[in-house]
C-alpha cells in the first residue's frame, strides 16, 4: 500500500490507496513529460552520459518531446538506471482529466436508459516505445453487464440542443463516433414525429470507412430517415464507390452546395 500525503493535491489522503488504484485512476501516466520534470530526471541522475542525452533533448524540446508525446514514464523506462523516488514521481504527474462523451440517445425513447457511443482508442505510441491505449474508452470497453460506473451528467453548451421551434431546419455534420449527439437528436425527433408531431427538415452529412465496418447505426437510421426524421449523406473513406465518388463529408457538402445554402438562408440550426 502506498499513503499519499500533501495539502495541494487533487488525490484522497486520507487514507492508504494500492498503488494500482492510484496509477490507473487518480494520476495522468501519459501526458507529455515537462522541462522541468526533465530537470528533475537530469539531477537524479548518477550516469554523466544520460544526463548529456537528457540535456540534448532542450535544444528542440516541441519536436523530441511535446510533439512524441514522451512522458515522464517514458523517460524512466529508456533511462533505468535514475533512481528517482517514488514520491518525486508521484508529486510530479498531473491529476486523471475528466473524460467527457456526448449522451448518445434522448430521454423521449426512455427516459431510464441512457446510452454512450466511443471508439476505443487503440495504437503505437508516438514516443516509439510500446502501445498508446486510451484511459477511459479502454475502461468501458472491458464493463461486464451489471459494472456500477461512476459518472457526472453536465448539460452541453447552450446552443448544442435541438431547436425548440419545430419549423426550424437542422444540419448536422460528423464523422465516425462524432454521430453520438446527433444519433440522440434523430432519435428525438423521431419519437416527435411519432407522436405526430410535424417537423422541418434535418439533413445529417456522416462520414466513415466502409459501410460494412464501421456505419454506427446503420438500421436505426435507416429506419429514422423512413419516418422523414432525417435525410443522411453519407461518405466513405475506403468506398467512395458507394457514395457518389465522395470519399469525405466536405466533399458531399460542397456537392450539396445549393440545398444547404438554401437551408442556411431558412435559418437551420447547424
């Protein structure tokens, strides 16, 4: 068990925590090592030759470190032999940043259920040395059914919502997992429609690879542009084949240049 103390800390202290929990939910593991947690390293050093190495790396610190995103972690790994203490480590290493994600359906569907819709994120790290694996889209991804998750529920920006006024047009525009607000507004809207209430126009411009590996929600808003709750267009990075020779939404947009000029002179919500 590891205690951590100190008064100007974002981690609990009033009681011993594993080290486990404290690396892998209170503490950035990494973000991108500073000049000064560079400094740090360079005077625990003993080895003349890694301080030399570390020294070289101010003369073009954006381009070596910030832009490889080298953290503090990497730099211990590459240097084994500095004895930094723990508690130096520890101190050195910003708080766990909230992971935000847009509620990806809308309380008119059911008002018990809620949904979220990510991408695990998932390759070579910059650095050169092992994986990059994202904190929290690796954490949900590995939830079992029944899992109790700790979340705030904070209201978006005020003018991310959908029109109260029906007669207002909207246009949404995204790609990949970007479709998460917008799956909830479709979904909205065609729980209004179903009610019988009549709605202007909504155009959604989605981009993806393929339609056969990664269309989120392909059948849901098939069946949603049916009921006129949305018109999509769509393009397809790998298949463009299927989307008109679009490979990319600004491509449809710029194809689509009239309509939505004439939309934006109706006043839609974008």
């Amino acid at each position: 068990m590891l205690q951590i103390a100190g008064k100007n800390t974002a981690l609990p202290t009033e009681h011993p925590i594993s080290a486990h929990n404290l690396f892998s939910a209170y503490l950035e593991l990494g973000l991108p090592v500073t000049k000064r947690g560079v400094n740090m390293l360079i005077e625990a050093s003993k080895d003349e030759e890694t301080k030399k190495e570390l020294k070289q790396v101010f003369d073009d610190f954006d381009k070596q470190i910030t832009e490889k995103r080298v953290s503090l972690l990497d730099l211990l790994e590459r240097y084994p032999t500095i004895d930094l203490p723990l508690g130096a480590f520890v101190a050195s290493l910003m708080s766990m940043r909230v992971r935000q994600y847009s509620i990806s359906s809308s309380p008119l569907a059911d008002p018990r259920r809620v949904t979220l819709t990510y991408s695990v994120l998932k390759g070579d790290s910059l650095s050169g040395r092992g994986r990059h694996i994202g904190v929290a889209s690796h954490y949900l991804s590995h939830l079992e059914p029944g899992d109790i998750v700790h979340v705030a529920v904070k209201p978006s920006h005020q003018s991310f919502h959908l029109p109260t006024d029906g007669n207002v047009p909207v246009l949404m525009f995204g790609a990949g997992t970007g479709l998460a607000p917008f799956r909830s507004f479709i979904q909205e809207r065609a729980a209004q429609i179903g009610a019988g209430r009549q709605l202007a126009p909504a155009h959604l411009y989605y981009g993806c690879r393929h339609p056969d590996q990664d269309s989120l929600y392909a059948d849901e808003l098939a069946r949603w542009e049916k009921m006129e709750a949305v018109t999509i267009h769509r393009a397809y990075s790998k298949a463009p084949e299927l989307s008109n020779g679009h490979k990319h939404i600004d491509e449809v947009m710029r194809a689509d240049g009239q309509t939505l000029l004439d939309l934006w002179e109706a006043n839609a919500r974008v």
